[in-house]
C-alpha cells in the first residue's frame, strides 16, 4: 500500500500539474486545431445537405413486357452506367459547393397487391439511366411517377411500420452467391432458369391488398476515398481482398530464407481454392456502395407484420462459404432496453425517413441517433442479382406485365 500510494501522491502533486502545466501553455496550438476540425465537419454537413436539397429528384417506374429472355447480365450493363454518371468534382465543389458523387436508389414494392419495379435517380441522371435500361431491356415501359411513399407519409398515423436494413455477414471482399452460380450468365431456356429473385417476387405477391412492403437498394459507383489535398487513398476493398486471400493461402506458403515467399497450390483444399478464386473474380468487376433497407407498412392495430419477408428475403444469395446478406431490424431483444417504446418507434419513423429520402452516404442518414450500418461494396454482378428485371420463369400474378410489347425507344432520347 506504501508503495501505491506513493505512486498516486506523485501523479497528484508532480506529473498531473507537469502535464496541464504544458496542455496550457500548448493551448494556441491546439485548441484552435480542435475548433477548426469541429468547425470543419459542421460546415462540410451544412454545404453537402444544401446541396441534395437544392437537386431535383424523379422516381420512373419500369414496367415490364410479357415475355423478356434477357439474364441478369442485361440489369449488369446497366449498373456500368451508373459508373459513369460523374464524379464528386474538384476539392471547391466539393467542400464549397456541397457536390457528392450520384446515387440512385432501386427499388422493389408490392403495393395493393402488385408487385412493381421503380428507380428513383438525380434528375440529371434520369435521361442517361433511361436509356441504358432500353438498351439493354429493349420492351420495357418507363413512365415517371409520383413517390409512391408519399400516400404512407401523409397519413402515417394510420399504419404500423417495421423497418430494417442490412449488413453483409462477412467482409465485402467475400462476393454472395450470383447469378453466374446458378447458371443464368448461360442463358437457359426459359423452362430450366432458376431465378433467385424468383421467391422474393413470389413472397412479395402473397401479402394481403392493404398492406406493403418495399425494398431500396441505395448505389453509386464505388471510389477511392480522396483526401483534402484531392488525393486518392488506397482502395480499401482492394487492400482488404488481399488481406484475405493471404489470410485463406497463409498455410499454402512457403518462406524461403532470403525473404521471398512461393505460394504451393497443391497444399490448399478445394474449398480455399474456390474461395480464393472466387474472391479474385468479385474484385475484377467495377464495386458499387451500396445501402439496403426493407420497410413493411400495415394499417394500425390489425398487427401480423411481415417480419418474415424482412428478415429472411436474401437468404437465396447467400452461401456458408462465401458471404450473405443478413438484417439488422429495428427491433429491441429485451423489454427493459425499451420500457416505455420510444426508442423503438423513433428508430423505425427515422429509417422510414430515411427510406423517402434515398439517403444512405450522406446527411441526414450520417447525422442520426440510431444504430447505423456499414456502406457494403458489392461489384456489379452483385448487385444485378438482387434487383434484375425477371424474365417469363417467374410466373407470379401480382408481378403485372404490360400486354404487348413496347415500341422502340425514341431515338432522339436526350442524354
């Protein structure tokens, strides 16, 4: 005890009064730096929300013909597009003007008892996205229309919501079970197509009339992250994916004694090679950010939530070996984190905000009291499989077609 008190009398009396003797006289120095950095953020917020606000938006929806033979390979071309739309500008733009880089939110619905695509974009993308979809779906039909959230919105007081969004269960650099593995980049017959979006879209159809539920995927294309100075950083989804793959061959090299290292394939099983060669293929394609989230609206006090299509709606993407896509629902384990409900229902009214918003990378998604996800990066080919217009295999009724074929797109379409 002599000695610990010792130890505590000489923090007190000599080294605690050293330190803040310097922390004071260093103050010019640093609590200017300290000021600036929260004067930094406040103002990089203020300029970026500015921004969103002021651009226009449009919701189009995609309707679809009675027959279309194209794979998820064509929704692939149109996610390349989204590669191109522009970037975020220079360093002024940026952090004076508030410019982001665009986002468009894809988005999947069953409302009054129809299942319906719909894509809600920046409307200066509106003209170039709608041209790449009928390049790639020559016999859709693209009309725009009015948010369908808006009705809910107004009389949100009628309705009970359950809300969740999702995480990946592995990291990003793990690609989810696509459309090439269960043989669509081969392009069957229509009869021999097993279309993983199929029982999504069959789930969807199944709910009763009055109730909905939607589902947004929130993407832009995925960038180095640049610093003040405009200077790229290292691709962290790159780095990471070589992170694992050394994780995955650690016990497949051999370090020989002047420091060189010789990978020996034939020690890895073939379910490392598998993964590793399926890792490789993922980060060849072009990565998108990506944010999901599901919301399911019911008329209030009926109860008998859809948490089930929620919770479990991409389960068919996903793999034990490879990655999956889980939820993470707006939901309280144990009552005595919630007693009084509040938490919970300000939790779920912000991600139905959230949702009407299409904000996912940007305030005022980065600026809330709730729990909140990790960005995903998943590459095109990813995300083409989780929304991709169905051809004739999925069979559902409530996934209302256009009778006939569409007409050719005009070829005077600005872009």
């Amino acid at each position: 005890m002599t000695i610990l008190n010792e130890i505590v009398r000489f923090a007190l009396d000599v080294a605690f009064p050293e330190t803040f003797r310097w922390l004071v006289f260093f103050a010019p120095v640093w609590v200017p730096i300290i000021i600036l950095e929260y004067a930094w953020g406040i103002w990089t917020r203020y300029t970026r929300t500015k921004w969103v606000r002021t651009q226009k938006k449009a919701v189009l929806e995609v309707k679809l013909p009675q027959e279309t033979f194209k794979s998820p390979a064509a929704m692939e071309l149109v996610l390349n597009a989204l590669i191109q739309t522009g970037g975020e500008g220079t360093p002024i733009e940026r952090y004076w003007d508030g410019k982001a880089r665009p986002w468009c939110s894809l988005e999947l619905a069953s409302i009054n008892g129809e299942v319906r695509f719909f894509i809600w974009c920046f409307e200066s993308q509106k003209n170039f996205l709608m041209a790449n979809i009928y390049a790639s779906y020559p016999d859709v039909a693209i009309h725009e229309v009015e948010d369908y959230t808006d009705e809910v919105a107004k009389n949100l007081d009628k309705y009970d919501l359950y809300a969740s969004e999702y995480k990946l269960t592995k990291p990003d650099p793990y690609p989810i079970k696509t459309y090439m593995d269960y043989g669509l980049d081969r392009d069957p017959k229509e009869e021999f197509k097993i279309d993983p979006l199929a029982s999504l879209i069959e789930v969807l159809g199944s709910i009763k009339k009055e109730d909905q539920v939607w589902f947004q995927f929130i993407a832009r294309a995925h960038a180095k992250e640049k610093n003040h100075f405009n200077k790229a950083q290292p691709d962290t989804w790159i780095e990471d994916a070589k992170t694992e793959l050394k994780k995955l061959s650690k016990d497949a090299v051999e370090k020989k004694e002047d420091g060189t290292e010789i990978l020996h394939p034939e020690r890895l099983t073939e379910g490392q090679k598998e993964i590793m060669k399926a890792i490789e293929r993922s980060i060849t394609k072009y990565g998108l950010d990506v944010g999901i989230r599901g919301i399911n609206v019911i008329p209030k006090g009926r109860g008998g939530l859809s948490v089930g299509i929620i919770k479990g709606s991409f389960r068919p993407f996903g793999s034990n070996n490879l990655n999956g896509i889980a939820p993470m629902a707006a939901e309280f384990p144990y009552p005595w984190q919630d007693r009084s409900g509040k938490k919970l229902a300000h939790w779920k009214l912000t991600l139905f905000k959230m949702y009407r918003e299409r904000s996912y990378f940007h305030p005022p998604y980065t600026v809330t009291d709730i729990p909140r996800q990790k960005i995903m990066i998943l590459n095109t080919e990813e995300l083409a499989t989780i929304y991709h217009f169905p051809g004739g295999t999925v069979k559902t009724p409530s996934l209302k077609r256009i009778p006939s074929k569409r007409a050719d797109a005009p070829s005077n379409l600005p872009v």
